[in-house]
C-alpha cells in the first residue's frame, strides 16, 4: 500500500539546516516491526507515523521512532510534524491554520501555529513535565564519555539527568571551546546496568542570560549526535530551574545546537514558573519541507 511522506528540516527557515524528520502520512495498518524498519530506513534521528484519529479522542495518533527505538515524546519530530500537517492544511484549504492538536504516547499534544510563506513555525505545551533522575554521571565520567578533561565541567554546577520523555544528562562545560572539543568515547560511555536506562549526554556552554549552545549525544537510541534536540530541550527545564535563577512567571531562553555537525538549529524554551515550581513548558521552533514522495510499503 503506497504512503506519502515528507522530510522536514526542523528548527530553522533554511533547508539543509536544523534537524531533518521524516513523516509517515497515512499509516493505519503498520505494526511496530515495520515502523522500526521504516525508521531504520530512513536513518534520520527520529521518524514519525501519522495515524487516523481514535473515535474516543478525535485528533490523529503520531508514534516517534528512531532508528533503535520508539520514544513517548521527542520535540523535534512534535514540531515537525505539527509543522508537515500544517503544511498539508496549506496545501489543500488554501489557509493557514493556527493551531494542530494530536495525540503521543506521552499525552496530548496542541501545537500553536504561526510563520511566513516557505515555512512554519510551531510552538506546544510539553505533555509531560521533567522529572529529575536518581542517578547521574558523575564529572569524570561525563568528561571522559564526551573525551573531555575533568576541568572542562563546570564545577560550580551539578551533572544532572532529567526526563521529559527519556533521560537526558545534562552537563555544564567551562568554555565554547571545550564544548567544541567535545568527541565521544563509546568505550566509556555510561552504562545502563549502572544507570538503568540508556543515557543522553547534553554538554552546553551558557554564553548569555538566556542563551546556551549545546550539543547531542545519544549513541544508545541509535543516534550519535543530534543537530536538534527538542526533547532533551524540554527536559532542560528542569535542569535551569534547578541551577539557575529562573524567577517566578514565564521565562524565555534559545538553546543553539547543531552548529559543529554543519546544521544549525534554533530551539525557543519557555518555563512558566509559579511559587519556584515549574507548571509549563513550551518548547518552539520553525520548519521547512524538504522532500516529499511515496513508500511502496
């Protein structure tokens, strides 16, 4: 049975950039074994499957695989496919429309729809607010797995994982050089017989108030490095509330990531924080098509 798909580049206006995503169009009928394959196929850090609507929720069922897994949430296919379906709506109305809901396994997903001609640009709630980990590496573990020294963490701040989805390790370096440095060594990447679950690194620089450059490291979940990583962005949160002054209300901050892989990308972050807890996250960004075409499966 033919299915249309389309690739997205996500977290930019500029195709070839950002993160690349593949989304299935039309994909009752495929069983997880064949959306693994697809995925596999595909080899791009995540694909999508967009199903038809369930009678009791009324809005599409998307999965999210990478090519080892399948994953809750991930924010860079959310935004991607919020940003193909919109462009689908374009496509056939004539009108832009302003906001796509659907549905995860993770929960509800409503995406707010804005951008300009040749893209679009999307913005949702996180259907699941991070939650912090038990176990972390510790900085020379980190150091080591990313082929950085131990004085290249950040001393002053806590190594911590956080988990909007799946476990993501967050670790502060001194310098933009050093996170420029960063190579990873799988012969002393962190185990999951130690951390029980396969763990994402994330180093980041904090180069502003509200800007941190970053990078993606997720060998485990068949993904080496990332050029955008939305829901390890999401899971930041968590992450800046607990080591920075966030202050009470809503907070804005861009994470830049894929700039060393030759893929710049751009994650907008927001954090609604009331009496010093967090009670939302958005996370938002744009994206281009830049292919469309069939699967003979």
């Amino acid at each position: 049975m033919p299915r249309e798909f389309v690739t997205m580049d996500v977290f930019t206006t500029a195709v070839g950039t950002g993160n690349p995503l593949a989304v299935v169009f039309g994909a009752d009928g495929l069983d997880e074994t064949r959306m693994q394959m697809i995925a596999r196929e595909f080899n791009l850090s995540e694909t999508t499957f967009v199903f038809s609507a369930r009678p009791d929720k009324g809005v599409p069922v998307v999965r999210i695989f990478t090519p080892a897994r399948e994953l809750p949430f991930a924010g860079h296919p959310v935004i991607g496919t919020a940003a193909a379906l919109a462009h689908e709506i374009i496509k056939s109305a004539g009108a832009q429309p302003t906001a796509i809901d659907f549905e995860v396994p993770a929960g509800l997903v409503h995406a707010k729809i804005s951008g300009r001609q040749g893209h679009v640009a999307a913005t949702c709630i996180v259907p699941r607010l991070p939650t912090l980990q038990e176990r972390s590496p510790t900085p020379a573990q980190a150091a080591a797995a990313l082929g950085l020294i131990e004085a290249d963490v950040l001393a002053s701040l806590s190594i911590q994982t956080w988990d909007a989805g799946y476990p993501v390790t967050f670790v502060p370096l001194t310098t933009r050089e050093a996170l420029q440095r960063t190579k990873v060594d799988l012969s002393k990447w962190p185990s999951t017989a130690e951390f029980g679950q396969p763990v994402s690194l994330f180093p980041y620089w904090k180069s502003h108030a509200q800007k941190f450059n970053a990078r993606m490291f997720a060998p485990m979940l068949g993904i080496r490095e990332d050029p955008a990583t939305g829901g390890a962005v999401a899971a930041m949160a968590g992450h800046i509330l607990a080591c920075y002054d966030a202050g009470n209300g809503l907070s804005h901050y861009e994470i830049e990531q894929g700039v060393e892989m030759g893929r710049p990308s751009r994650i907008d972050l927001s954090l609604e924080i009331v009496d010093g807890s967090l009670t939302r996250v958005l996370i938002g960004g744009a994206a281009v098509e830049f292919s469309r075409g069939t699967l003979s499966i």
